[in-house]
C-alpha cells in the first residue's frame, strides 16, 4: 500500500519517491514497472524497485498510468500588465493541476516583450511565482528586427520567437515584408507563427457589416474563414523555404492547410513543424449556438469536417505537437457584444484530460498522446532532458487514474477568470499526481468535493534547449 496523502505533503522535504506498479506510457509503448526518482531526476526504471522505505516515500500505482508531463508549446499568462485576466502564478497552478509541467508563452502581454530587457523580466517573475518549468517567446513588431535577432545569441535559453502574422490580443501584427524577410533570414532560432490574412479578413467584415445583418460569434468563422489561415500560411512558409528558416505554424485550423504540410520525415528532420490545439480539435462551428463568445478565438473554430481533418492529419504526423493556447479573459470580457468580446479560450487545465476523452471515444492511443503533448514539443523545440521518461531526465510526470471519472466546475477550476468552456463536462480520467523536477507539486486524493493538496514550495525551472 502507498503512503497516505497527507503524510506525502509532511515528507516532501525528503525529495525521494518510489512510483511502484504502475503503466509508463513512453515511446511508443506501455509497460508496467517502478520508478525511482531522487534529486529531482528519474534515477531508475525496472521491473522491480527496492529501497528503503526510511528514505523514500512509496506512491502505489496499482491500475494507473505514468505519462510525462505535458509540454505546452502556446499559452497565454497574461502577466505583466494585464493580471485582472491571470497571471503567471494562478495559470502555471491551473496547468500543473491538469498535467502540464512545461509551456511556452507569448510575448503579447503589456509591455509586448519587444526587447531582450522587458523579455528578461518575465523569466525573473516566473522564477519567484511559477509551479511550472517556463520560457518564453521573444516578441516582433514591424521596427524591431534587430532587437528580435539578438535572441541567436540566447538560442539555448529562450524557446523562439514568435510573429503575429494575424492581430491578435495585444495588437502586434507584423505586415512589413522586409521586417519579415530580416527575420526569417537571419533567426537561429525557431520562429512560430499566428498565420492569418488581414486584409481577407477585413474584406470579410465588410462584406457581413454591409449586409446589414447583426454580428453574432457565429459570424466568427466567416470572417475569419479558411482562406485567410490557408494564404498567411502559404506565406510564411515560402519565406521560411525561402530561407531554410526554422518555422513552427502555431494552431493549425482547416482541412486546407494541411496540404502545405508533410509526414515523409521524421519530426527531427523537419523544418516546418505545425501546432494543433485542442479546442480545435474537440469544438466546431455547430457550437456557436449553445456556447458564444466563450469559443470566440483566433483563428476561429470552424466547420466540423476541419476538426475531422485536423484529427487524421494529428494522426498521420502532419500535425506534429498538441498545445492548448491558453487565452483567459475575464467573463465580462467574453460577454461584451461580439466585435467587442475578447478573443481567447482558458484552457490549461485540461488538455491532457480532453485527450484522456477522445481515447476512451477511440479517437487516439495513449500512446499517441504521450507523442503529442510531450515527446514531439520536446523534440520540435529541442528541450534539453524533458519531454520523455527515461532514465537521467527530469521527473516532470503525471500519473492518471483511467477508472476514476473527474467533472469540470467553477468549483475546481484554477484559472483567474474563473470559468471553462469545457464547464460541466465529465472526464472518463482524473490527474491524481503531478510532478515537476522531482518536486510533487499536486496531489488529489479523488474525493468527492476536493481539489487536491498541494506543495508550493519549489517552483519550477527555465527551459534549456539543446542547440
């Protein structure tokens, strides 16, 4: 029998764990077996462990599964400048509750993290305040490419940079075509991008405005329709073949798209990489009806045979990484009229269980999902000893219990804003622990009306990358 809950919290100073009897889901396999972890580290995999129960503390994995923590390639923090949304603290809470050990974020926060200095100072409050291991995007504008391009110089330390090719929150809409091509010239680094046509897109509204109709969040889609995200792209992909630059096409939305991507090679070979999200792949524009402005988002949800699209090509390797791409906005933001509604979904609570969803539906393998939302990013952005369960690397891990089911309410969930899209929905899956660099930051006890136990006091690390 494991240790009881309450006496794990007592002992975290000891650091030392035994995981016994329980299914590792990793590279393409599941086996049953023990881990050891010390000093933050996985320090042995076997089929048997036996240490001293003085030095370790036992957690029985009888009929769960282990699955390396999940990586979040896109996430939206929020902080500095507009923490009345989130924060780095209550969101990187919400992501490890839900299995997330590691995300990226965006550099659309107030300032934008348009130089090295106001970058800096979101890894010095998420050094004092982030459960979670962190790093995040390099910011561009249209007049800051040289600023943008000193990042080479901390290519082993910032996870990219990231291009708004689309507006988006935060108004940092790069459009200048020489600003561009400095960037995909001369970057080092991995550029992700927002890909989505301006000027269709407003070609659009018009067209809507002047029908005289009244705008709806089921005009969303329309307007910002398939062939706005298929030309923007189309562009910055012919820029980065261009120039063999190192491309990432963050949340990839319509079946169209997908023609531009490929699965002849292995993901470590590749030079242009894309992003599903989970939104995209669980809503459609069927949900406009009974949800609203709450799936408001950029690029927009669209009909449903492109989330049938982006499920094939997520499983036949087009699409290479799952991310969530977290955009709390407070509910009377999202309630305003719907040009005015917030654009953005809360979502790093529960990607890994929405996963847990479709497996039970027979949609993806446990496998599959442990490739997605953990093997592949770390191998896409070239994470340093993150990303796979193996012996040496950190224990970023998350056990689940497949037999116990978990309900999303306003309640249990940890976002700032306070409420989920995904409200009332029933997981066949629960999170019962989470780890970060050894560090057992959550658990939960799978009671009825509890949220979990938690140990704040190690926070988590910035993210090194192998390049």
């Amino acid at each position: 029998m494991g240790i009881g809950f309450d006496q794990i919290f007592m002992k975290q100073d000891m650091q030392k764990y035994l995981i016994k009897n329980i299914q590792i889901v990793n590279e393409g396999s599941i086996i049953n077996a023990d881990v050891l972890i010390t000093n933050g580290r996985i320090e042995k995999i076997l089929p048997q462990i036996t240490v001293s129960t003085a030095n370790h503390i036992e957690i029985d994995g009888e009929g769960k599964y282990l699955f390396p923590g999940c990586i979040d390639d896109q996430v939206h923090f929020r902080e500095p400048g507009l923490t009345h949304k989130a924060t780095i603290y209550t969101e990187s809470k919400a992501a490890v509750a839900g299995g997330v050990t590691s995300y990226m974020e965006m550099p659309n926060t107030i300032p934008n993290a348009l130089t090295q200095e106001l970058l800096e100072e979101k890894y010095k409050i998420a050094a004092k305040t982030s459960l979670a291991n962190y790093s995040f995007f390099m910011g561009t504008g249209n007049d800051n490419a040289d600023e943008v391009l000193k990042t080479n110089e901390q290519k082993k330390n910032i996870c990219g940079v990231k291009i708004f090719m689309g507006a988006s929150t935060g108004n940092m809409l790069v459009d200048n075509p020489n600003t561009l091509d400095k960037i995909f010239r001369e970057s080092e680094v991995l550029i992700a991008t927002h890909c989505e046509d301006e000027k269709i897109i407003r070609e659009n509204l018009e067209k809507i405005k002047a029908s005289g109709k009244e705008l709806t969040a089921a005009d969303h889609p329309i307007i910002r329709n398939d062939e706005a995200c298929y030309e923007s792209s189309l562009y910055a992909i012919q820029i980065a073949k261009k120039y063999n630059t190192r491309l990432h096409i963050l949340h990839i939305t319509t079946e169209k798209e997908l023609q531009l991507f490929t699965n002849m090679f292995p993901l470590k070979e590749k030079r242009i990489t894309a992003e599903v999200c989970v939104h995209h792949l669980h809503f459609t524009s069927d949900d406009y009806a009974r949800l609203g402005n709450q799936i408001k988002c950029n690029p927009a949800i669209k009909a449903p045979h492109n989330k049938e699209a982006l499920w094939k090509a997520l499983l036949d390797n087009r699409l290479d990484v799952i991310a969530t791409d977290h955009a709390p906005h407070t509910w009377e933001e999202k309630n305003e009229p719907y040009l005015k509604a917030h654009a953005g979904l809360p979502l790093v609570q529960h990607p890994l269980l929405l996963m847990l969803y479709y497996h039970k539906k027979g949609y993806i393998s446990l496998e599959k999902i442990a490739e997605k939302m953990s093997h592949a990013v770390a191998a896409c952005f070239q994470i340093a000893e993150r990303g796979y369960i193996r012996e040496g690397y950190y224990a970023d891990l998350v056990i689940a219990d497949l037999n116990k089911n978990s309900k999303v309410s306003k309640e249990n969930i940890l976002y700032k804003c306070g409420w989920s899209p995904l409200e009332s929905m029933e997981f066949p899956a629960s999170i019962t622990h989470t780890f970060v660099n050894g560090h057992l930051v959550y658990a939960c006890p799978g009671l009825e009306g509890r949220n979990g136990e938690w140990d704040e006091t190690q926070k988590g690390q910035r993210l090194v990358f192998d390049r």
